[in-house]
C-alpha cells in the first residue's frame, strides 16, 4: 500500500472506513466497489448517478468533462461520504478519481480515505467498454480519460490492482489488502 492514514475515535465516535474504488470508465470500479460492499457491509454509492442531466448529456455526446463541470460533482460525493461518517456509517464509492486534485477533494469528505486504482491495459479496458450495454459513457472517451489519469502517490492511502484479474479476486484482494473486516453489520458499519 501507498501511504496508510487511518482515522481515529478520539471524537468519541465509532471509527469508520472509507473506500474509493477508481479509474478509468470500464476498468470495473462498479463491480469491484458493490463486491466490497456486499462482502463487509460497507455503504455503496456510484459517483455515476451524482452527475449533474448536463454532465450526462455532454459525455453521452462523446465531449469529455472538463474540471469546471466536474468539480461540483466531486463536491457531491464528499458530501455525500462526510454525512455517512457523520452517522457512524462505512462507505464504498465507484468513482473514476482521476486526478490527484480530485483525490484530494474527495478526502475533504471524511478522514482517512483509501482509494483501489483499478488499472490495467487500455486494450482489455476499452473491449469491456465496447460490450457493456446502457451506459452513457462511450468507448471513445476512454482516451481523454488515460490522459488525465495520475497515479496514486506515495503518500496517498490506497493500492493499485490489475484489471485483467476475475472480479472475484479483485474484490478479495482490495479487502484483504485495505484490512476490512467482512460480515459486519447491515447497517454500514465498518470495525478498524
């Protein structure tokens, strides 16, 4: 693993974790992140549904997003992840994270954020996206996205996994390796 911040309960509340499961669209971020879910407990979100009907539109039109449009986007999930730990609840988020700069918004959220880069060859990743049926994002975007991509730093909380791994795996190891408990609670929660 890169860096490894984990939140404390010196609040008084019970601690909580916090995954981003990211890359490019059609690496399998959803997959990987509903796995981790169903696997501990954690609260799933897909940043997909978050987007603004304007940002859709532009992407299902084939014009990538720039920073301006995404940049409230990210606010949202924030948001979103900070009212989870508000409540004492664990998260798992499907979000492409591209950028270090969007990282570093989306760890304004709650503390301790620990992203899973799913990454792998642009072949094997743009085949997945040319068969996959209902999603607005198109295959031809993949390009603008591995342009911006910036991998994960040294001091950022997270780990890298190969796509061309089974889905099965991939969920296993990002639990393994991230030390998440499984069979928690319904609820969300998450035991450090």
């Amino acid at each position: 693993m890169t860096g490894d911040r984990r939140p404390s309960a010196h609040d008084g509340r019970r601690p909580t974790r916090h995954v981003v499961v990211m890359g490019v669209s059609g690496a399998g971020k959803t997959t990987v992140a509903r796995g981790i879910s169903e696997l501990t407990g954690l609260r799933f979100a897909e940043a997909d549904e978050f987007h603004s009907e304007s940002n859709v539109a532009r992407m299902r039109s084939g014009v990538p997003l720039d920073d301006a449009a995404r940049l409230p986007w990210l606010r949202n999930l924030a948001d979103w992840m900070a009212a989870r730990y508000a409540e004492g609840l664990s998260t798992v988020l499907a979000c492409s994270a591209l950028k270090r700069s969007y990282r570093d918004l989306l760890r304004q959220g709650p503390p301790g954020v620990d992203f899973v880069h799913l990454h792998g060859s642009v072949d094997v990743i743009r085949d997945r996206m040319t068969r996959r049926a209902g999603h607005y994002m198109p295959a031809s975007l993949l390009d603008s996205q591995t342009a911006i991509l910036e991998r994960l730093g040294p001091d950022e909380s997270g780990l890298v996994l190969d796509v061309s791994l089974p889905p099965d795996e991939l969920v296993t190891a990002a639990v393994n390796r991230l030390g998440l408990a499984t069979g928690s609670a319904l609820d969300g929660r998450q035991a450090v």
